[in-house]
C-alpha cells in the first residue's frame, strides 16, 4: 500500500465516522416536534449547510467545524492587532506555529461553550424536563463532539489528504444534494424545465470554478538575473489571485442580511420602522441587492488584508535580492502591490455578488425556490475545495513518480 491509498483511506475513514456522530441525537429532546418546527428558520437553514443538517437533529456533532472555523478568524484578527501574536507567528518558526494553534485550539473550547449554551437555551420548549443538569449535559456533549471534530480535522490536515477543516465542510454540504434533487425531482414533472436548471447549474459551476482558479501574475527578476542579463523567466512570478477571500466574504454578507430579518419576524408587536426595514430587506428589493452587494465588497477588502499584507511581500523580495521590472524595491513595490490586490479584491468581489444573484435568477426563471439561500455559497466551496485537494492529489502522484524514478 502506497502512501496516496494510506492518506486516501484515512480521510475517507474520519469522514465517514463524523459524518455518523452527526445522526446520534442528545436524549430528553422532543426531536420529532422540533424538527417540525425549525424548517422555517433562516439562521438555522443558514448553519444547516455547514453542518450537514446538524442543527436540524442536534447530535452529538452538530456543532460540527463551525467553532474551529469562527476560532481561527478571531486568531488571524488578534495577530494583525496584538504585536506580541505577530512577532510570534514571524519570528519564532515552528514553536509559534505550535503557540498560534494552541491559541486557536482554546478560542474554540470557548466559542463551543457558548454556542452549546445558547442551543440549550433555544431547545427549552422541545425538551422533556428541561433543567440545569440538562444544560450541563448539552454543553459537554456538544463542546466535545466539537473539539472531536477539530481533532479529526487536524489529522486530515497532517495525516490525509486535502485540509481537514475544508474536507469536513465539503462533506456537510455535499450530503444535502441527494435530498434537494430528490425532492425537486418529485415536484417537477416538466422535462425541459429539469434540462434549464441543470444547464444553469453547469454554468454556475464553469463560472465559480473560473473565479477560484484566476489570478493575475506580477513577474519577479532576481539580482542574479540582472547581473547576467538573462531573459525575464515566465516561472518566476507572484501569483495574485482574483478571490483571496474564498467564499467567506459571501457567508458574512448572507448572515448579515439574514439576521435581521429573523429577529423582525420574534418580535411580536408591531412597530411601523421595524416593518419598512423589513420590507427593505427583502431579497427582491433594491435595497436589498445594493447592501448586499458593499457588505461583500466590505468583507472581501477585510479578508484581503488578512491573507495579503502588501509590506510584508514587498519586504520578503528585497531579503531575496528579487523585484518587480521596473518598479523600485521598498516603497514603491508596496504601493504597487497594494493598488493591484485593491483592484483585484474590488473586482473579485463584483464577480462573487453577481454569483450569489444566481439563485434568485434562477428562481425567477424557473419558478423554483431550490437554489436560494446559499446555494451559489455551497457552489464556491465544493469547486474551492475539489481544486485544492485534486491538486494536492496530483502533487503526491508526481512525488511518488519521481521517488520511483530515483530509485
């Protein structure tokens, strides 16, 4: 057995058992009523799809990868805060790493408290004896079904195949198609209307897959090659992608304009600014579409500058003796390379907000509300993820090869 099928079995292995935790419910819940009850909530159909329906039944995984996820976020913004986490991070290789995770690993135990709290909380009316032995006992079940799943992501991530955290998503999303298409299969008796959205489905998938792999090369030219006047390689560049916030910028923005609209719809009295704001958050609305579209501006210039940091590279080619042609090492190549990743980000995040209107193009040409909510959402991180993971594939493959060759 090669180590590809090792790393390959492996992550199959821990896929499949998370996958099955998910389906094992927390006793003293009434879950047939709840189940009932929350398909017409909008947060929890928004959680649903990164949790595999988890929040649906509320097992023991249900809390699933969410609070790693939300952990390393706040990480990654304290490092750009707090010095002290940077230095460490920059300076101090491999145990900072360890320090970094470490940290994260903490910030996760918290945040998995707080959200088992308030999921006891929300669950009072569908339980049998609700009290605060009941609380406590959710709490740990779903804290340690959370640090379980950030442990099986970390192995992934070191031991198989892809990054774990990704994979888990993956998953999560993944299991929902059979049901939607069954479902809309069972509805829809018009074969031409079928062909449109599967040939609309195609297309968003060419489009997403196109966004994911885009970047924009700036050529680099080493001391080296200057001094023997050699021919500007094609292979020595800085590759710049169009989308460098993922489809993170998009889950903000849509949890941002679902909230809400779900806190308008518990507050029972009625109060006449509270229903114009909600008829100016309808999806269909102008107002809508135009906050919409500068919250995922917002949050993809805010991801941007997590992931890039302009002086950072600019200083990382000039301890390499490397730099741009004709632009001057230092000032200037960061102010050059700060306008190319604004314009890349602006444009990267133009084509995503016209991505997540898909679904509602959709919906309007087929009359078919399948696709809405975060469909387009759960598009960009199978096509993210399943490019990644082919390439990692593809790598070990040609790893392999060359061992076999050397030997």
């Amino acid at each position: 057995m090669n180590k590809l099928t090792q790393k390959v079995i492996i992550t199959i292995t821990i896929l499949f058992i998370a996958r099955i935790g998910i389906f094992i419910p927390i006793p003293g819940i009434n879950h047939e009523n709840f189940a009932s009850n929350i398909n017409r909530n909008n947060i929890i159909n928004f959680l649903n799809t990164f949790s595999g329906g988890g929040f649906s039944i509320i097992g023991i995984f249900s809390l699933g990868i969410i609070p790693y996820i939300n952990s390393s976020i706040i990480t990654q913004l304290l490092i750009k805060i707090i010095p002290q986490l940077e230095n460490i991070q920059k300076n101090e290789g491999e145990i900072g790493k360890q320090k970094i995770t470490k940290i994260t690993r903490y910030f996760t135990t918290i945040w998995a408290l707080i959200q088992s709290l308030s999921i006891s909380l929300w669950i009072k009316p569908y339980t049998f004896n609700w009290n605060n032995i009941f609380i406590i006992n959710v709490m740990l079940t779903l804290t340690t079904g959370s640090i379980i799943i950030m442990w099986f992501s970390e192995i992934i991530t070191e031991y198989g195949i892809g990054n774990g955290a990704s994979l888990l998503i993956f998953q999560n999303i993944i299991s929902n198609i059979p049901q939607n298409l069954q479902s809309t299969i069972a509805t829809q008796n018009n074969t031409k209307k079928l062909v449109l959205i599967l040939c609309l489905c195609i297309t968003i998938l060419i489009i997403n897959i196109l966004i994911q792999d885009s970047k924009r090369k700036i050529y680099i030219i080493s001391t080296k090659q200057l001094g023997e006047k050699q021919i500007l390689s094609s292979q020595n560049y800085i590759p710049l992608k169009l989308n460098q916030g993922g489809v993170m910028p998009i889950v903000f923005a849509s949890a941002a304009m679902t909230i809400p609209q779900y806190l308008a719809t518990k507050i029972h009295y009625k109060i006449l600014s509270i229903n114009i704001f909600t008829h100016f958050i309808r999806s269909n609305n102008i107002f809508y579409l135009v906050l919409y579209s500068i919250l995922i501006i917002i949050f993809s210039y805010f991801y941007s500058s997590i992931i890039l940091n302009p002086q950072d590279i600019a200083e990382n080619l000039k301890k390499m003796g490397a730099s741009i042609p004709n632009i001057r090492p230092g000032v200037e190549t960061k102010e050059y390379l700060r306008k190319v990743i604004n314009k890349l980000t602006f444009i990267g995040a133009i084509f995503l907000f016209i991505i997540a209107q898909f679904p509602l193009i959709i919906s309007n040409i087929t009359q078919l509300n399948i696709f809405q909510g975060l469909g387009t959402t759960s598009l960009l991180i199978l096509v993210g993820v399943a490019i990644d993971t082919a390439k990692q594939i593809q790598t070990y493959i040609i790893s392999e090869q060359y061992d076999n060759m050397m030997e």
